[in-house]
C-alpha cells in the first residue's frame, strides 16, 4: 500500500503537538491498512508504542502547515496479548524475522538515567487519558514542557517502558549531560519511562 499523507497547522508547534501529528497520522495509516485500535480491540488485542523519536532541523512556529508523510515497509508492530498477560509483549510479524533482523527492526535509543536526583512530580491530567484508560504517548511531553529548553531545532527520543495511570503520581528526575537533558519518570519503584532532549543530529 502507498504512502499515507496528512497535513496538520499547529496551534503551539511545541514537542507535544508534533507527537500528536506524528501519532494521529500513524492511527489513520493503520486504520486504512486494517491495523486499527478498534479492529484490534475486536480481537482483543492493542497495539503499543515502546519508542518515538523525532529529529527536527528546524522548529515550526504557530500557525505553520506541516505535512506528515508515513513510509511503507515490512509489517512489524507488537501487540499486547491478553492470553499472555495484562504486560506480555509478543512481536506480530507478516513473516518470521530472523534475530538480526529483529534486532534491526526494534532497535531503541539508548537513554541512560539522571544520576543527579533534581525532580518534579506529575499526575496526569483528564484530558492525557487516552481510550486505552491510560495516559497518551504525546501527553508525556505536554507534562515536561516546562522542562524542555527552547531550541530552533532538537532530536528528542523517549522510550516507553510502563504506562501511566489515571490520578497515579509520577516523579520524574532530569539531568543535563553532555548538550541534552535527560528524563525518568517513576511511579513508585517502577520506571515508566526514559527521555532525551538535545541539539538536532544530521539527517540524512
């Protein structure tokens, strides 16, 4: 199937709002392909995101048209499986993938944690709880948006290792380390999720 194409004028061109675009734009493209939440949902699967990474050479302003462009490739996700358990991950797979290619495919950042213990804490508002009744993958930056430097342009990753529950409080460390500032959030004793923020890298 080609390409799917959606155009977006953003209202804060901040980091959240751009994840937003990227995340509706990846829905759309999967509802189109029969990959969608709510066909997922009738075989009581979901499909979840364990990493987003966004490069931008240079930043949009408010009120500028961006276009999101999604790239067609080998069918590759993960799904949560009920007969698995509530946080089993499985990867689904057209065909089977040999190891290498596996670990090309799911290859992550590599975000080391704060060592110096500077934190704030959050609890997701209303309004960041998605259909999944948990917090939404964008919403992660709309909470650390006061953390995160200006910059014309930024190479922002962030690994997702749990989700975040309604009205559950999570504390989030951060340190600047060698030109980009880095996150984890906890609640409790569990990491829920890893972030870097950064100077833009060349694209190619």
């Amino acid at each position: 199937m080609d390409a799917y194409t959606r155009e977006f004028t953003l209202e804060t061109a901040d980091a959240a709002e751009l994840f937003r675009c990227l995340q509706d734009t990846a829905g759309d493209d999967a509802n189109r392909r029969g990959g969608g939440m709510d066909a997922l949902f009738a075989e009581g699967h979901a499909w979840v995101l364990l990493w987003q990474r966004l490069d931008m050479r240079r930043a949009p302003s408010a009120g500028d048209q961006i276009k999101v462009v999604t790239a067609p490739g080998s069918r590759l996700w993960r799904s949560i499986s009920p007969e698995s358990g509530p946080r089993s991950v499985v990867p689904l797979t057209e065909q089977p993938l040999s190891g290498e290619m596996e670990r090309q495919s799911l290859r992550m950042d590599n975000i080391p944690a704060p060592e110096h213990k500077l934190y704030f804490d959050f609890t997701p508002a209303a309004k960041h709880i998605d259909r999944n009744g948990h917090m939404n993958n964008a919403a992660y930056l709309a909470a650390l948006s006061e953390y995160l430097p200006k910059r014309d342009g930024f190479s922002l990753s962030i690994l997702y290792h749990r989700e975040i529950m309604p009205k559950e409080s999570v504390r989030v460390y951060w340190q600047d380390v060698d030109g980009a500032r880095i996150f984890q959030g906890c609640a409790g004793d569990e990491e829920c999720f890893r972030l870097s923020y950064g100077a833009p890298v060349e694209l190619g």
